[in-house]
C-alpha cells in the first residue's frame, strides 16, 4: 500500500514552532507597524514603516505557504527577508542584517533536507 502524500511530508516539532513563530511575529508586527504608521506625525521617515508593515504581512503570507508545502512560500519569505534587509540597511544600518538574514538561515537550515517536500 503507498504512503499518501501527507504522510511523506513531515513537520517535526522544530519546523511547525518555527513558522508559528514567524506566522506570529509577522501579525504582531503588522500590527504594531501600522499603529505607529497612523500616528506618522512622530516618524521623521513614514515610508519605512509602510515598507515593514508589506514585509510583516509577507511573512504571514510566506508562513502559510511553508506550512502548506509550496515553494512560492520559501521564495517570499526570502524576497520579503530582502526588502527588511534593504530598508534595514537605510534606516538603522549594518547590524540589521544580522536581524534580517538570521530567521531566513534558520528556517533554510531546518528545512534542507525537505526541499523535496515542496511542490
């Protein structure tokens, strides 16, 4: 009898924390880019939140895909670990890379033997 295909595509513990981490992150931090983007009287650059707020929500996005098996979702989650990278660079400098490449590392690490897990 052949495994069904869901059978083949594990998880495992570290792999579901991880994109419920990110998946939870990204809406906290959504959240919290758009309240401040509302209140932009007090942000010398209100450009930069707008961008963060695209990357949160791309997260979320990227989390259900990686979740979901797709391989569209590693692609945003790395385009969107990219553009936090770029406005990183602008706004606070070169200690945002080490924020900004370490999740996508991590996740990259968990998942390199699964990559045929995607479709």
């Amino acid at each position: 009898m052949p495994k069904s295909e869901n059978t083949l595509k594990q998880r495992g513990p570290w792999l579901t924390f991880l994109l419920l981490l990110v998946a939870f992150h990204g809406l906290f931090a959504t959240y919290f880019f758009y309240t401040l983007r509302v209140e932009e009287a007090i942000i010398s650059r209100p450009w930069i939140l707008t961008l963060m707020m695209i990357h949160s929500a791309a997260n979320v996005i990227a989390a259900v895909g990686l979740w979901n098996w797709k391989m569209w979702g590693w692609k945003l989650y790395v385009l969107s670990a990219a553009l936090a990278l770029v406005v990183g660079l602008v706004s606070v400098g070169i200690w945002s890379v080490f924020y900004m490449v370490l999740p996508v590392a991590i996740i990259g690490w968990v998942l390199r033997t699964r990559w045929n897990q995607f479709n």
